[in-house]
C-alpha cells in the first residue's frame, strides 16, 4: 500500500527536498505540498485527505491538523510540541532512516484495528460529506473537532474562536445534519448513522 503524504514547511527548499527524499520510496508517494500557514496547512490537508502529514514547525496547527490525519512533527526543539500526542523529531537530531521509520509507524498505528473516530473521518471521503450535507468550510473544520471528541470550549481555543461562535457553528450544523445531539451528528458526519 502506497502512502499519501502532505508536507508542509515554510521554506520552499525543504518542501522540494522532502519532496524528493519521499518520493524515492515506492511505498511513499507525496501528493502535495503546502506553505507553513495553518489555514493554508488544514486546506490542503482537508482537499488532498492525505494518510499523513509531514509538518515542518508551525506547532500551533498541531492541534487541528491531527483532527484530520496522523502528524510526524519536525520541530526545532523539543518543546515546540509539547502535548503532541504524536511522533516529533527535533531538527539536528535525526537521519533520514528515522525519519522514513516514523513516517510509517505513525501512518501504521493510525490504519490499525483500533482505528478511533479521528482515524475513521480520515477514511471516510470529506468532499461528498461536505456536498450532501452543505456545510461550509468552517462548519465542516468544527464538525471534525466535534467528532474527534473535543469540548466547545476546546474547539474555540483550536479555531481562534469564542465559545459563542462555536455553539453558533454546532446549531447549524445539527440543523444541516438533522440532529439533537453530538451523537447523531457525528453518526451522521461518519455515515454510521441508522434510520430511526
């Protein structure tokens, strides 16, 4: 199995040259390339619906990226990341065979059988979820925190939004998804959902 991979840093030169290191292996296959910009990062990532990101610094993405795939962080120094739950190596301190090891155990701990609903979203094809259900592009960023799990408060901090403007997010979309709750909305998103 090939897998996908987004890479993201700020520096074209490291773009490029992930880019081509990856490319080398044939079980690796870079389909896109994004700018250090969180806004930039969670679009692509969201159009390209990769089977992992190679983030190169921009640690306050983490928490959004990770909602959407699996994340191997390359930091700067340790602390970057803390609270990562994820894979991070620190710049000067790793070679390329450690880098292509972490690629593919983060890509094979998130494709396991223990797959949480983060990994079941990354699966599922977001386009045609966006087309039935109509959401817009901020809807569907905070349908996908819902269904990772997090708070309104949590989500609000992600976002850069107040708790005022996610409860008005999350009505429009129970409204959109014909839900009460946080379970049948994500049973809903997921497609899991069963008449009733």
């Amino acid at each position: 199995m090939t897998l996908r991979i987004l890479v993201v840093s700020a520096n074209p030169v490291v773009r490029a040259g992930l880019a081509v290191l990856l490319g080398a292996c044939p079980d690796l296959d870079v389909t896109a390339t994004a700018a250090a910009d969180p806004r930039h990062a969670l679009t692509e990532t969201r159009r390209t619906a990769p089977d992992l990101v190679l983030l190169d610094g921009l640690p306050e993405a983490l928490p959004r990226l990770t909602a959407l795939a699996p994340v191997v962080h390359l930091a700067h120094a340790p602390a970057e990341g803390a609270g990562f739950a994820g894979r991070q190596l620190v710049h000067g301190r790793f070679e390329v065979a450690d880098l292509l090891r972490a690629i593919r155990d983060a890509a094979t701990a998130h494709t396991g059988a223990g797959s949480t609903v983060t990994n079941i979203l990354r699966f599922r094809n977001s386009t045609s979820r966006v087309q039935r259900f109509g959401l817009s592009a901020r809807e569907v960023e905070v349908m996908d925190l819902i269904a990772s799990g997090m708070t309104n408060q949590r989500i609000a901090a992600t976002c850069s939004i107040s708790e005022k403007t996610v409860k008005n997010h999350i009505n429009r979309i129970f409204a959109k998804l014909h839900s009460t709750t946080r379970g049948e909305a994500i049973a809903s998103w997921l497609g899991t959902r069963t008449a009733s």
